[in-house]
C-alpha cells in the first residue's frame, strides 16, 4: 500500500514506488516559498510556478480566483 503526501505544487500525491518518492523529493527541494498570485497564501513552489495546486484546480474547474494585488 502507498502513502499519501500533498504539496503546493501538485496537491495530492498517491505513492507506490521508489521512483515517484524520489521525484516528490525532487520537487521539495526545488520549491521555494513564494507568494501564490491566485490566493495570496504563503506556499511553497518551484520557481517557474505562480499558483499553488489549489488555485490551478479552482480555474480548471471553471472558477474564478480572487487575484490578489501584488506587493511590490
């Protein structure tokens, strides 16, 4: 049986191997906290990423996001 892990990222992740464990390792040693542009919420991300996992299913599910101003 797997494990249940969740990050900002990609959400939920369902483990069963090796391989997906060393990649969600991967991924947390590549994310930084930053600011999500959707939430405004404190997370942690990779770089390249602007949202967190909750506001990209929010809009892939039709939603809107209430869009924070940035803080410059």
């Amino acid at each position: 049986m797997g494990r249940t892990y969740v990050d900002d990222n990609f959400g939920t992740w369902d483990m069963e191997d090796e391989d997906d464990l060393d990649f969600y390792n991967q991924v947390q040693e590549e994310s930084v906290e930053k600011r999500c542009e959707g939430c405004g919420r404190t997370v942690r991300l990779r770089p390249d990423y602007y949202i967190c996992s909750s506001c990209a299913d929010t809009l892939e599910r039709g939603g809107d996001l209430a869009w924070p101003d940035k803080e410059e």
